[in-house]
C-alpha cells in the first residue's frame, strides 16, 4: 500500500511538531533522566517510552541533515523518527552504551532501508514486513511498532490534537494551501512530495509554493495556539 492510516498519523505527528515547535525540538534528557526513562519501559511505562523518543527526536533531524543533503528532508526525517521508535522499544541499558549511540545505527539503518525500498517499489512501504526483533527475539514489524498500545502515536491527547488539526485545515485555510498542505505532509492518501513536485504538479514556482506552506502553516499555528493545543 503507498500509504496506511499509521503512516497518515505519523505524517500528522510531524505537521504539528512543525506548527507547535517550529525552531526546536525539546531538548536531550540528562545521563540520570535517560535511565530513569529507560528502567521505567522496561516496566511497561508508556509515559517513560514517549519520553524517550521525543527528547531523542533531534538526533533524527541531525543525522538527516548531516549525512542526507541532497534528499526531501520532511520525507527522511519522518522515516528516521520510525528507527528511533525501535532503538527506544529494543534499546537494553546495560550493554553500557548510550541510547543515542544505538539510535543513530537504527534510524541510520531505517534511512537506507527506506532508499532500498523505494528503488525496489517505486515508494510502497509495508507495514507487515519484519524490520526488527525485540528483547525476547521475537520478530517486530512497522504494525507492531506503531499500533502497540504505549505507542506514542496512539495517545489520546495526540488523537485530539490531530483531529483539530485536520479541523483547521479545513476551516483556517483556503482551497491552494489545503492543497499543498495536503501534497506536502502526504495527508488524504497521497504521497509526501518536495516542493519542487509539488510545483511542477501545479504549475508555479517552487520559491511561491514555498511562500504559501510558510504561510499556510503560520495560520495553523495560530489556530493551534488559540485552541489550546500542545505546545510542542
């Protein structure tokens, strides 16, 4: 399938990480915190997992911009935060290395599992394929990962942001940035694609499809921020 409900979600998880926190991403835990963090999802503490990925969440960003110049970097960083989601629910503590030094090999490895993908499938992701295995050895899939009950995506306060966010797009924004919107951040069962897709698809320049996201997200940040939705 080019795109599953998880995947739609996640592309939603990242359109409000843009419009909530454009400039940051919350900031490394401490040595102390990241343990702390650790020990409690091994207790099955979902607070703790989610925790993890969102304070690891520049790394994802770091190593795109480090090592993939040249690609749709929305696109990447999207694909890398899924590796950093199976460093965090595989990650064993007492092999004596850090969290982010694991992580980097797992969304590093997601990153160039994605490239092989596409050559192989022209974009088709499956979300059945096993990708990893946990601590017990048993085979994970992109479904487990993203559909288990602690996933950071199935929190219901993430659920209430998406759904006025979808609300917004649809009230806040007028018939050419729900469409470049919707192109850009792959919403409604279409691809992501760059903005230079997205321009020769309409027929404007790149620079202009540029102007409208900016101000097409603006607009969903300020209806975000009026109703009270997370704060990034």
């Amino acid at each position: 399938m080019i795109l599953t409900g998880a995947l739609l979600t996640l592309n939603m998880m990242f359109l409000l990480l843009y419009i909530t926190s454009p400039s940051s991403f919350p900031k490394p835990l401490s040595p102390q915190e990241e343990l702390e963090c650790l020990k409690l999802v091994e207790q099955g503490d979902a607070v703790a997992r989610d925790r993890l990925i969102e304070h690891n969440l520049r790394l994802v960003v770091h190593i795109v911009k480090k090592y993939y110049t040249t690609g749709d970097q929305d696109d990447l960083i999207s694909i890398g935060t899924i590796g950093l989601i199976k460093a965090v629910d595989s990650f064993d503590h007492r092999k004596g290395i850090r969290l982010a030094t694991y992580a980097a090999r797992c969304i590093e490895n997601e990153i160039l599992m994605y490239f092989r993908t596409l050559r192989k499938s022209a974009g088709d992701l499956s979300l059945s394929e096993a990708i990893d295995a946990d601590r017990e050895g048993n085979t994970l899939s992109l479904y487990d990962v993203l559909s288990s009950e602690d996933s950071i995506i199935s929190q219901v306060t993430l659920a209430m942001d998406i759904s006025r966010l979808y609300e917004l797009i649809e009230t806040e924004l007028d018939e050419r940035e729900r469409e470049i919107v919707r192109l850009r951040y792959g919403l409604g069962g279409c691809r992501e694609l760059t903005q230079r897709e997205v321009a020769s698809g309409m027929d404007i320049s790149r620079s202009y499809v540029s102007r409208i996201e900016k101000k097409a997200l603006q607009k969903l940040a300020k209806g975000f921020s009026q109703a009270g939705g997370q704060s990034g």
